[in-house]
C-alpha cells in the first residue's frame, strides 16, 4: 500500500513516524480541529501557528511526567521547531500518499456530511447517530464510545463535532482538549471507492432486471449523491452514471433535487421498495446500501 510506503521509506515524514510510534496520545495541537476548509495548505497553517503556552499545556494534560522523554522534549523546549517541522511532515505524506486521491475523498467527505445533515434535520439525533461502527454505539441518551480511558460528558456542556474521515474503519478518534468542542470522527460511506472491486457475482437479480451499471448505480444511494460522487464510487464515467441516472429517474425509482450548483440523487419510495422486493427474493444483500 502506497501510504505504508511513504511513512517507512521518506524520510520527510520522520516526525510523523516518530508520532505514530510515541508511547502518548495526540494533543489537539498534533491533529487540530477542521477549520472548516478544503485546503490543505490552511489545516497546516493552523499546526504551524499554534502557540507555544498551548503545546505545553496540551502535553502536561497528555503526556504527564514525559517531559524528557526523546519524543516529547522537542515540543516542551523548541515547540515551534518541533511542530513546524511536523506540520513538514505531513505535507510530505499527502504528497505522497493522499494527494492523487483527494478528489474522489472530497467527494466522498462532503456527501457524507450532506447525508448527516439532512438525516438529523428530517429525522433528528436517533436517525443521524444510528448506524455507527463497532467502536460507538447511541443508547439514547447516550453516545458511547469505546476508547482506552474513561471520560463523561454531558448534554450542553460542549457542542459535538462529527467528523467524517475516509480512513476510519475500526478506528474512533476524539478530541477533548477544546473546552467548547468535543470532536468525533465518523466513517464516511462509499470508501470501497479507493479499493479494488471484487468481481461481481454470479447472479445478480437486480443487474438482470437493470442492468449491471444502473443496478450498481441503484444501490449506492442509501443517501444524496452527486453524479460526480456515483462515477468516483463506481469508477464509471460521469457521463455514463448520468445516463444510468435519467433513465432510472424517469422510472420512478430515482428523484433528483438541486442544492447550489450540484444536483443529488436519492431513491424514491418506488426505488426501496424494488430494493427490498428483490432482497426478498434473492435472499442477498440488495439492501446493504440502503440499511
């Protein structure tokens, strides 16, 4: 894998590699809150501005007693050398490893945070904490997280940053050192966009009904997507998903509507009942997208 490749053997990243394998956990300085920003030049610009008063503070609550430790030092006696030199790092690794892969991950970063905005506004906080993976669980009232120290927090004392990252299978990251926000990261759908697709299936009830392409294009829009988002999901030309999207919307199955200057996707009620007359049927997972 290309991102294992760039922390081993560039040694542009070293303060990265040096982090990831430190005995402490990561400030907020380390991994700072979205600034609300694409750019990646802005979220280094924040590692690079933080004050040396909150980098020490942030590492006596983080990393007590560890002040001279090899890995911790640098940030306690040149913080700002040791965080630019950090903030080098990671520009090194997204050069390598994230860079040609942003455009499809912006897509898939932004339909999810579409998805959960729309959930919550129409179906409120049960319907956008439902589905969490393995490491959180919403037992209304509470979200719980599964981590390795015990915390609590209650409703109103912070607002709740959910944020979506595309490489978070399996892992739950939060922070906790801003005192007004708690930010939790979230898996963000459709990631199987990155990775090589498996060959289809034998049978396919749904691609002999459709077709294959508008059958694939049906079942990835368990939420809103884009046109752009399908083709990147699907490794289709835009082109040919906008075809396959015409076609099912004017059966029925598909509705489009206008948000700014992009058009979203989504099924009708016709469209989940088909989905769910076939999982019937076929016994499969027709509804693994739409669950």
């Amino acid at each position: 894998m290309r991102a294992r490749e760039v922390i081993r053997e560039d040694e542009r990243v070293a303060p990265l590699r040096e982090l990831l394998a430190g005995p402490y956990s990561f400030p907020d300085f380390m991994l700072p809150l979205p600034p609300g920003t694409t750019s990646i030049e802005a979220e280094l610009d924040l590692v690079r501005s933080t004050s040396p008063e909150v980098v020490r503070a942030q590492l006596a609550a983080h990393c007590p007693g560890m002040a001279d430790h090899p890995l911790v030092q640098p940030y306690v006696t040149d913080p700002e050398a040791a965080y630019a030199a950090l903030a080098d790092a990671y520009a090194a690794y997204w050069e390598g490893a994230l860079e040609p892969l942003w455009p499809t991950m912006r897509r898939l970063v932004e339909d999810e945070v579409l998805v959960r905005a729309r959930t919550f506004a129409t179906e409120g906080a049960d319907a956008l904490f439902a589905g969490l993976e393995s490491r959180g669980r919403w037992n209304p009232p509470v979200l719980e997280l599964i981590k390795h120290i015990d915390a609590e927090y209650r409703a109103g004392e912070r607002r709740v940053l959910l944020v979506p990252l595309v490489f978070a299978e399996g892992c739950r990251l939060y922070s906790t050192d801003d005192p007004e926000v708690l930010a939790i990261s979230i898996q963000a759908r459709g990631a199987g966009a990155l990775r090589e697709r498996p060959e289809p299936k034998a049978v396919d009830r749904l691609g002999v009904l459709l077709g294959r392409g508008r059958a694939a294009v049906l079942r990835q829009l368990g939420g809103p997507l884009t046109t752009a988002g399908l083709a990147d999901r699907l490794s289709l030309a835009p082109s040919t998903v906008s075809e396959h999207l015409s076609v099912l919307a004017e059966a029925g199955v598909v509705t489009r509507h206008r948000v700014g200057r992009s058009v979203y996707y989504q099924l009708t009620d016709t469209g989940r009942s088909l989905l769910a007359l076939l999982a019937l049927v076929s016994g499969g997972d027709v509804l693994r997208a739409v669950s």
